[in-house]
C-alpha cells in the first residue's frame, strides 16, 4: 500500500513537470500544441503581460529598429496570441506587416480576437516552425519569443528564422532563464550557449538583454546588406510546404502555383498549412 502510494506521487510529481512546467517539450510538437490549444481561451489572463511592458521591451525597440524601411515585412514565429504584432502595431512609427505563425489553431483563433483592429495587418498562418513556409530573405525582422525551448530542435528553428530573414535584419528571441531554465534540461540553454549558438550561426551583433523573471530577449543581426528588390506584400513571401512554390491566393484558399496542394483560410481568416 505504502509502496503504491510512494509511487503515484512520483507519477503525479512526474506528469507536472512534464506536462506544466516543461509544457509538453520532451513528448513532442504535438503535445505542445495540445496543451496550449487546451489553455488558449485563457492563456492571457494565466500570462497577465501588460501593454507599458510590451510597448518598453518589445515594441518600442524592435519598431525602432526597422525605422529605416517603410513598410516593414515582420514574422512571428510562434505567435500565440500575437502579443508581440500587438506591440508593433500599437507603435506609431511602425507602418509594417506582420505574418504570425503557429502550430496550436486555438492560440491563433485567439489571436484574431486580441488583434482584430489591425486584421487588415496581419496574416496568421498555423503551420510549425520547422521548416518555415517562406522564402528565403523574406523579412525585416523575425521573431521567436518564449517557445525556442518547446521545439524539438532548437538549432533547426533557428535556421529556419535566420533563413527567412533578410540580410541586415534583426532577429529577436528569447532564452529561457531563472529556475525554469534548471527543469528544463537539453532545452533551455545558459545565456553563454545561447550566444554561442547565434553566433555559430553567423549572427553578428549578439546582445543578451535580461527581460523578464524566466526569459532574456537575444538580440542579433543577419549579416550582409539589405537587397533592393524588397517583399512589402506577406502574400509574396509565402511559399508551399510541400514543393516550396510560390502560392496564389484563389476563392478563400491559397494554391501552390506548381503541385495540386491548396490552403483554406478558415472562417477566422487563419490561413491553414497543417
Ligand atoms: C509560451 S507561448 C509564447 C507565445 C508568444 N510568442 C508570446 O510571447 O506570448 C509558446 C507558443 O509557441 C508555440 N509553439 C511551440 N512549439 C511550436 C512549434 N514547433 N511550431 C510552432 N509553434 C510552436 C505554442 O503553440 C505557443 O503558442
């Protein structure tokens, strides 16, 4: 009896580190994606973040950083709830665009609710993070906040983003840190590794700012100079998940221009590449 007791609370201690602190990360993307799809009606009263915080950290910096290009092309990989193109578009200065990527529909469903008055801004796409559905050096910017330790593979994630960025653009991520970071072995990086990693990437102008009690924001450029021919249309930049074609947007759906596949947008215009 003692023995079986012994056990279940080790199970039960087992199963809230996975399952709550960890989030899911060591069973999978499709694990991750459940839960948050489980908490995304009430994921931001749980995170309680608050616009002054956002706009000082997360708005006010990046927005500055893309002064130099009217119209900026943003993307948001791992949006949830779009906290972070809510903070751009609440800048004045920032006159971009933003595609907002996910893999749980229900955090982006919730998205297009917070983000409703800049629809008109903002294209969601659920799809995960590995590989990106976007050409290459397609953004101004690229964004990764609060989810790189969730990923199967950290290093291929960030590939990706830098892949897609445009050369000169910023990429902002974030690291995981305080005591989140001990329970979270093999995910969470210290802020050494984390430089590292940007910097074996070929990321140049690493700077690790601390932001909140469990995440540093990581601030890096893609070398080289920003090309002339710049994308300013989200559609332009979207490519097939499959043939990695350019897609066109036709009746409610977007079809790849080479193979027979075709995208719906869903009623909440989410556009759906899973
Ligand atoms: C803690 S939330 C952060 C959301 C948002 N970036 C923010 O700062 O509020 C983590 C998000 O990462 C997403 N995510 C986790 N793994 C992912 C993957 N492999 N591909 C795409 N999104 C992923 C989850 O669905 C969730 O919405």
């Amino acid at each position: 009896m003692l023995l079986a007791l012994i056990l279940l609370a080790l199970l039960a201690i087992f199963l809230y580190w996975q399952l709550v602190l960890a989030e899911g990360a060591y069973f999978g993307p499709r694990v991750v994606a459940l839960l948050y799809d489980l908490v995304a009606r009430h994921y931001n009263h749980i995170k309680q973040y608050t616009a002054e915080d956002d706009a000082h950290f997360l708005g006010i910096p990046l927005s500055a950083s893309l002064i130099g290009s009217w119209q900026p092309l943003v993307l948001d990989v791992a949006t949830g709830t779009s906290r972070l193109p809510l903070a751009l578009f609440s800048q004045p200065n920032f006159h971009g665009r933003v595609i907002a990527l996910d893999n749980a529909r229900r955090m982006l469903h919730a998205a297009t609710q917070y983000v409703a008055a800049h629809r008109d801004r903002i294209t969601w796409v659920w799809h995960p993070a590995v590989p990106l559905p976007f050409a290459d050096d397609a953004f101004d910017a690229v964004t990764c906040l609060e989810a790189l330790e969730f990923m199967p593979d950290t290093r291929a994630a960030l590939i990706e983003c830098i892949r897609v960025l445009k050369p000169g653009g910023m990429l902002l991520v974030t690291n995981r840190a305080g005591r989140g970071a001990h329970l979270m072995p093999g995910k969470a990086m210290s802020k050494a590794r984390c430089e590292a990693l940007l910097k074996s990437l070929g990321q140049t102008d690493v700077t690790l700012q601390i932001w909140q009690y469990d995440y540093d924001l990581a601030w890096s450029l893609k070398p080289g100079a920003d090309a002339p021919d710049r994308l300013t249309d989200p559609i332009e930049a979207l490519r097939c998940p499959r043939c990695h074609s350019r897609l066109d947007q036709i009746d409610g759906a977007f079809m790849c221009a080479n193979c027979p596949r075709r995208y719906p947008i869903g009623n909440d215009g989410v556009l759906e590449m899973l």
